[in-house]
C-alpha cells in the first residue's frame, strides 16, 4: 500500500468560534431568537497550502450541541483523527470521526463540509460535481422566513419580500392556535395569488391542536412543518389523515435510519435536510436518496448559517432533484457589513444558480484579504 502524496494529505486544521449578528428576528415556538449567534468555523489544509472551509451553525434544541462543546469535541477528538490523512478520501475519513466518537452530528458537519470543500478544490470542481453532478441546471428558488409575531408586523415583512421577487413564505408558528389561524389568513389575503405560504410550528401543537388549525388553513398552506413532538410518528400520521394537509418533518429526522422510521409509518410527506442534523453533505444526500426511493421530496434548510454553511446546503440542494417546493437557504441572509465570510454563489431575484468555482465558493473573509 502506498503513502498518500504529502500535497493531498491534511498538515494541518484550525477551528474557532466567530459570533454573527443575525439578520433579522425569527421567533419560534422555541422562543425568542438570539440577536447575534455563534457559528464554529473549521479549516483543514492540505501540505501544499489548499485550504478547505467547514461551518457549524449550532442548534441546541435540535442536535443538544453548543459552540463551545462542538468546538471541544472538534479540536480534542475529531480533528486529530485526521492528521495525515488523505484529504480525497471523503468517506474514509468520516468514518474515523464516527469511531472516535457517537452522535455530535453538527460538529461532524463541519468537518464534512470542509472535506467536501478541499476535494473540490484539489480537483477544480464545484462540490456538487462531488454529490452526483448537476441536477438543477437553472438553479432553484429559496423562501424567506417570518418569525412570530403581530399581525402586521408579519404582513408588513411579507409585502417586503414579496416586493423584491420571492414566491415562497415560510411563516413561524405553534404558541396561539387561534392567533395562528388568524395571522396566516391575514397573511393570504395581504400577498400576491401567486406567493406560496409554508408554515412551520417547531413541534408547538399537541394533535387536537395540529388537526384544528391545518384543518382550518388546508385551503391556504403548502405545507406544515413538524406540526408536533419529533417522536410521536403516529400522531403526524393521524393529522396526515385527518386534515389532507402536507407534513415535513425536521425535527423528527437527523439520520437516515429515522426517516426509514418516518416512512414505515407513513408519518409525512416531504423531510428537511439540515446539516447540522445529518452531519453533513454525506448524510445529506444519504437522506435526499431514500427520500426519493419513497417518493417524497426534501427541502435544504439553513436558516442562520453564514455563507459557508449556506454554500454547503446550496451545492446539495443542486445535486437533488427537480421538485416544486422551495428550499430554505440563508444564503440571501446575508449582510456584508455584518460577516465574517464571503462567496461567489450568483443570485437572480429569489433564485440561486450554480457556482461555478471549485469548491463550496464561500470561505473566511480573512482568507481573502492580502497578506
């Protein structure tokens, strides 16, 4: 067996944590959101100086990971574990991430996308070409998300995002069932025919409250977003039933093996890919390919990333299939004189379009400037 090429062969990483103000307020069921949030920033360099960008934009209520333990885990346990490894052998490589350690998906994103980055540039590709190929050749739309809040509040950001070409609104639910009801009709009646509404409640409703607002929306949503608790696979397959409104699940599914679960019970009809839940682009497309063995369609979601984190869900979400359902990138969150990172993914009103500089296309800013 020969020695992998001292160019190709990771020499070094670094890994730190940079805080980000957010770009607008989104409240949730969870509560309210955080004015400015930490994103765990990695690199990985291979003996010739190319440098692969990783991001973990944690969340503590989905994965139970924070910055500062995502940082731990990385710099104690799973960066080392790849010293002097090949850096073309993706696969391999994660594999001895899952051995040092369980779980820590987000963290394990961060490396995977890293990877993926640093193999794109090594071999003068876009990392989509690295997931499969190039699927939406035009690229695709994305949404844009409207936290909790008043009446015309919610309304007044809506006509914002209408105003500059966005065709998709993903509006937060899940405290008030009534107060829900009411704001995303006010909603429809306030935005253009053409404007899809999404709604999302962060596992917010019980059934008999899941049932009784979809039931009254059915007529106005594309969708509900995990209407209920992750775990009750059996209760989103009753509302399923009862209301005729299409589910996706978030929160129920970080791995492959929990959207098999979901597809047994026959508990939904569409599944969000976060990487941070799934570990990545791997375990993302790992889920976008079951997905569609069981003839259901995935929306990518980076709600906060920076344009790192952003880039990642981009290139995945241009290797998965045509579907009618907007994904949810943060890519158009972002506010140049608030970040910390810089990219080259091209944009056409509510649009992304294919990258066409190897790897994610998105880096550190520092990694920009001369020296």
């Amino acid at each position: 067996m020969s020695n992998p090429s001292p160019a190709h062969t990771i020499a070094s990483w670094s890994c730190r944590i940079i805080h980000v103000p957010t770009h607008s307020r989104l409240d949730t069921s969870y509560g309210v959101a955080e004015a400015v949030r930490p994103h765990v920033m990695v690199t990985l360099t291979t003996g010739d100086g190319v440098t692969g960008y990783g991001e973990a934009s944690p969340l503590p209520m989905f994965t139970g990971e924070t910055a500062e333990s995502i940082q731990l885990q990385l710099q104690q346990l799973l960066l080392p574990a790849l010293e002097k490894c090949h850096s073309l052998d993706i696969d391999d490589n994660l594999a001895r991430l899952d051995e040092r350690l369980p779980g820590n998906h987000a963290a394990k994103a961060a490396v995977d996308i890293a990877l993926h980055d640093l193999a794109g540039k090594l071999l003068g590709q876009p990392v989509y070409r690295l997931l499969g190929g190039l699927r939406r050749h035009a690229g695709f739309p994305v949404t844009r998300a409207i936290g909790i809040g008043a009446i015309q509040d919610v309304i007044d950001q809506a006509l914002k995002w209408t105003a500059m070409g966005f065709k998709t609104l993903k509006i937060k639910v899940g405290l008030k069932p009534q107060e829900d009801i009411a704001r995303v009709r006010a909603l429809r009646d306030a935005v253009p025919a053409d404007v899809s509404i999404r709604i999302d409640a962060n596992q917010g409703y019980d059934v008999p409250d899941a049932i009784r607002v979809l039931s009254a929306l059915a007529d106005i949503v594309q969708y509900c977003e995990q209407p209920i608790a992750a775990w009750n696979l059996r209760g989103l397959r009753q509302i399923r039933a009862a209301t005729g409104v299409r589910i996706l699940v978030d929160e129920s599914v970080h791995t492959p093996r929990d959207l098999l679960a979901v597809i047994e019970a026959q508990a939904a009809d569409l599944v969000a890919i976060k990487l941070i839940k799934c570990g990545g682009l791997r375990g993302g497309r790992l889920i976008g390919d079951l997905a569609g063995l069981a003839g259901m369609h995935c929306v990518v979601v980076s709600p906060f990333e920076t344009h790192v984190g952003a880039a990642a869900g981009v290139h995945l979400a241009l290797s998965l299939p045509e579907s009618p359902f907007a994904h949810e990138l943060s890519i158009f969150n972002v506010e140049a004189r608030n970040q910390q990172t810089v990219a080259q993914i091209p944009t056409a009103r509510d649009v992304v379009l294919p990258p066409l500089v190897p790897g994610l296309g998105a880096q550190l800013e520092e990694a920009t400037s001369p020296a």
